[in-house]
C-alpha cells in the first residue's frame, strides 16, 4: 500500500485484518455480531490505530457499547442482501473447450462451483480478496480444493507479481491451546527446465495474538494433524504456486488484497442502522400510557419471611401486565397531564405523538446512496420512491446491475479456468507422477462461459433467432447452439441442424415456425424435441398463410410476427 495514503496508521497488518473482521460482521448480518465485534474493537482494532479510525469510534455500533441505557438496536440485513443477490445474479457458468470432460470431472469431485457460489463470490465482495489452494491430496485420486479467506491468506509480491502466498490454519489441542499452521508457498527463479522452482514450506507456532508478537515456533510434530508434514519441498520447473487469488475489485490505493464492495459504504450502513433503531425506540415510546388509580388495581396476598424465619401474609397491589404498555399509578383524586394536575377518579389513556417520518426518509436516503454504483434498486426488488414511474426507472437503473455483474463474471471467468487448469495439471501429476512441462504452460486449459443476464424467455428465444436465420443474419450451427445451448444433446443439436439445413434446401421457409409462434406448448418442445412438436402443426400453415395468399404472398416469418397486430 501506499505509506502516503495512511499517514496516521500505525500498524498495517493489524488494520487490514481489522478492516476485514469489520466488513465480515456486516455481512453476516447479525445484531449481535455486530455488538460483539464493536466492543471487542475498543480495546483491539480501534487503540491499534486510534487516529485513522477516530471516525469508526463514533458509529451508532460502536457508541452504543458504551451506553447506559438498555433499548434495542435494530440491523438492518442490506450489506448481505447486497452481496446475496449479486452473487445470484453471477449465476453458476459452463465449461466448454476439448478437455471439458475431465474439467467438469474434478470440478464436481472438488465442488469448485459450489464453493463459488456459497463462499468465493461473496466472501470475496464483502473482504476484497481470498485465494483458492490446489494440493495433491493423498488421501484421494484426485487434488484437493481449498479456499481461504482474505484473514488466512497474505500475499508476497514483487511490484505487482504476487511471487509467494502464504495459507493459514488454526488448531486447538486436547488442552485447549490454540496453535497456527501457516503454509508458505513461494516461486524462485533458479529452476531447472527454464521454469520458476514452487516451494512449500510449513511452519507451526503457538498462537498467542494476532500482531505475531509472542507467537512462538513449535515443532510440526506437536499435534497429530501437522507431524506428517515435511517441512520443506521443492518443485522444480514447475513454474507456478497452484494458487489462485480470487481479487475482483481492485484497491483504489494499489494494495494486493483488492478491496470490498462495502468501502466507503459503512458510514452510511451504520447510520441506516441508527435511523432504524431511533424509529424503534420512538415508536415504542409514542404507544399508549394508561394511568390507574392505584385504589382500582386488583391485590393479592404475598406470602412474606423476616430475618427471623416468621412468615405473614402481605397485601400488595396487582399492577397490569402487557406488552407495550406503561402504565402509571396515580393517587385518586388526580392525573397529571400536560398542562398541571387533572382531577379525576378513573382511568385515563394517553399517547404522545411522535414524528418518526424523518428516520424513516433518513433511512431510505441512506439506503439510496449504499446502492450507488453498485447495482439498480429494482434488482434488490425494493421501492424506495413509491412516486417513481417504476417502469422506466428499473429499466434505466438497471444497467448498473448489470454494469457491475459484467465487472464480476470478467473477473470470476479468469479465475475459475486459472483454477480448473491447476485442477487438470495437478491431476496429470497424481495419475503420472510428475508434472508436464506444456509448451504454453501460461496458457489455460479450458474455458468457462457465463449466460447472459436477464436471459429472455424460450418463446422470445425463438422469435428472435428464428426471424436471424431466416433472414439469413445467421448460419444454422449458430442458430442452434445459441438457441438449445444444454437443452438438446450434441447428437440432437446435430440432427436438428440437418433437418434446418434440409428444410432449407427445399424452401419450406421453415424458419416460420422457429420463431415461436407456431409453437403452442414450449415445455412439450423441451420435453419431446422440437421436431415431434412442430410435426403436430405441419398441416396448418403449410409455409404460407391465407392473409399472405391474398396479400400476394410475401415472407411467411413476417406473416406470423404481425398476425397478433392485426
């Protein structure tokens, strides 16, 4: 990082592990987390670095540790269901390429999309970074597939070139002592072959705190699941560290570690929080007050004992009970009210009116500005402007969803072929036990697709690739992959282009009926095949419509379109 831009910090390792703990707690998204962490912070991360988080120390979290007064603090969940749906809207891709067997294999034995979709995409856009390990694994036929988290990684560059990641575990023994495996992998130039030489190294210390101070170097043999370990290994040639990190937004002060989606966003997260708590708290106080003579409540006898071991019989007053409501005891014969004393012999009830409108547009302001940048209002399917021309607006806004999802997938798709070719490579290794030197070893094995977002329906599918290839804007293999992509076989992709191009030949103007309105039940099409379905309406239309005979003929694909604007 640049040293000029965090003029009062005093502890950098300390912070960026402060930062992430931070963003961390926001996403999972729990109250008492959230406590937790604000508290545990005033005698950790915040005196770490007192004055660059001076701000961080006046957050409604942070302040109400200290508060006397108990009143519930309310959490608004808007950080995760940020990530959440972003996440969701990235979606799962496809591999294609010639080894695409053998990728979608391991990635399947190691869970690599799930782990994408449930871990990778949002702990990386909530912490900034986090990085994929590949092993060999020797307990099983096929590599192993690890992800750690931006707090259990640290990367060692030169410049920019990461040349060295270190991976971190934690372990307790039978005693309870907590122990840190840390895994240092590194690449040096001297390797045999003209490649870079990976070295492994593992080193155990007992782990004390989280500054390495006091941390003290033990032996790997010290616990069960470290003592198999070799403490150093050497891969020559191999020229890679079979490590992946998984950054997708860069730091804007040119750090390693990328950044979370959330920066600069906390500010305004932690005062959605404090507008919500507020509007709470005015709420509950602006409920009813009932005032009861104290010679109206019920009484009971209370079974008393002095210091003696006497017991008697008290008489006390029974005061109502209900959720809510605060009710006062007055004497008899008056009732204080706003303007002096009220005299009166029974009940009375009061509610104070309180203006909780300005936490709630403080609120929903404040929610505005988080999602700026980041993705449209209508994609975390909330409105927050009821006056809106909603249409239009979710049209419009739209484009940053998908502006910010295009950011995402351009990432995610270099990293998850960087990770199935370390997969592939580490797999050749266990089956022939060495690695292959492969000539464009930079080079990637295989390649992952993502769909586009907002896919169209099936029906619009056929109406708009149907009117291109009858026009001939085109070519039939491109007009079924784009159209069937997984739904069909390859055999079957392969007989339905030869049907096309056949039907084609014999100008039957075919491609009327693929634009999806000759089609009267879509799921039969992807239940029994398109030609079973389009067979039923052979005898309909017969290439030409009784509108297109009296018009004179004329393409029978624009007869179709414009029948329903008749």
């Amino acid at each position: 990082m640049n040293p000029n831009n965090r003029m009062y910090v005093s502890n950098e390792e300390m912070l960026r592990l402060g930062e992430i703990m931070e963003y961390t707690t926001w996403y999972n998204g729990n109250s008492s987390e959230l406590l937790e962490f604000y508290t545990e912070s005033m005698t950790t991360y915040f005196t770490s670095n007192p004055i660059y988080l001076r701000n961080r120390m006046q957050y409604f979290w942070a302040r109400s540790v200290n508060s006397k007064r108990a009143f519930r603090r309310t959490h608004d969940n808007l950080f995760a269901d940020i990530i959440d749906v972003l996440t969701n809207v990235v979606g799962t891709p496809v591999i294609v390429g010639d080894e695409k067997k053998l990728a979608e294999d391991l990635e399947k034995s190691t869970g690599l999309f799930h782990i994408v979709n449930q871990k990778q995409i949002p702990l990386t856009l909530a912490q900034g970074t986090g990085c994929f390990k590949i092993s060999s694994n020797p307990y099983g036929s096929t590599p192993s597939l690890d992800y750690y988290t931006a707090d259990r990684v640290r990367y060692h560059a030169r410049g920019e070139h990461i040349t060295g990641i270190d991976f971190i575990d934690y372990f307790k023994d039978d005693k309870g002592l907590k122990y840190m495996l840390v895994e240092k992998r590194y690449l040096t130039t001297s390797g045999e072959n003209g490649g870079g030489d990976l070295h492994i190294d593992f080193h155990l210390y007992r782990w004390v705190n989280w500054q390495d101070s006091g941390n003290t170097e033990v032996g790997l043999d010290t616990l069960e699941e470290t003592k198999g370990l070799k403490p150093s290994t050497v891969i020559y040639g191999i020229g890679k560290l079979f490590a992946v990190p998984t950054t997708i937004l860069m730091d804007k002060r040119g750090g390693l570690y990328g950044r979370s989606i959330g920066e600069g966003k906390l500010d305004l997260l932690d005062m959605v929080d404090e507008a919500w708590s507020i509007e709470g708290r005015a709420i509950r106080l602006s409920t009813p007050q009932t005032y009861i003579p104290e010679s109206l409540l019920r009484t009971t006898e209370v079974p008393v004992t002095d210091g003696y071991g006497n017991r008697e019989i008290k008489i006390e007053r029974v005061k109502p009970d209900e959720f809510d409501r605060d009710f006062v005891v007055t004497n008899d014969d008056v009732i204080p009210n706003g303007d002096g004393r009220l005299q009166s012999g029974g009940i009375m009830i009061d509610q104070p009116h309180m203006d909780v409108d300005q936490y709630d547009k403080t609120r929903r302001r404040a929610i505005i500005e988080i999602l700026n940048g980041i993705m449209s209002v209508a994609t975390l399917g909330v409105t927050l402007n009821p006056g809106m021309n909603e249409p239009l607006e979710s049209r419009e806004r739209e484009k940053i969803t998908t502006l910010m999802r295009n950011i995402i997938v351009a990432k995610e798709k270099t990293i998850l072929e960087n990770v199935l070719t370390d997969l592939m490579d580490m797999a050749d290794y266990k089956r022939n036990g060495y690695f292959f030197l492969r000539a464009e070893k930079d080079k990637t094995r295989v390649e992952v697709r993502f769909s586009e977002f907002a896919n169209p329906s099936l029906e619009t599918e056929l109406k708009v690739l149907g009117s291109a290839w009858s026009s001939g804007q085109i070519s039939t293999e491109l007009y079924v992959e784009n159209l069937w992509r997984d739904r069909l076989t390859d055999e079957e992709k392969q007989a339905e282009k030869e049907r096309l191009e056949q039907a084609r030949h014999e100008a039957l103007l075919a491609p009327a009926v693929y634009e999806g309105n000759n089609v009267e039940n879509i799921e039969e099409v992807l239940r029994n095949g398109i030609s079973n379905s389009v067979a039923k309406d052979s005898g309909k239309q017969e290439g030409v419509s009784e509108k297109g005979k009296n018009d004179g003929g004329g393409d029978v694909g624009d007869d179709i379109r414009h029948k329903g604007k008749q």
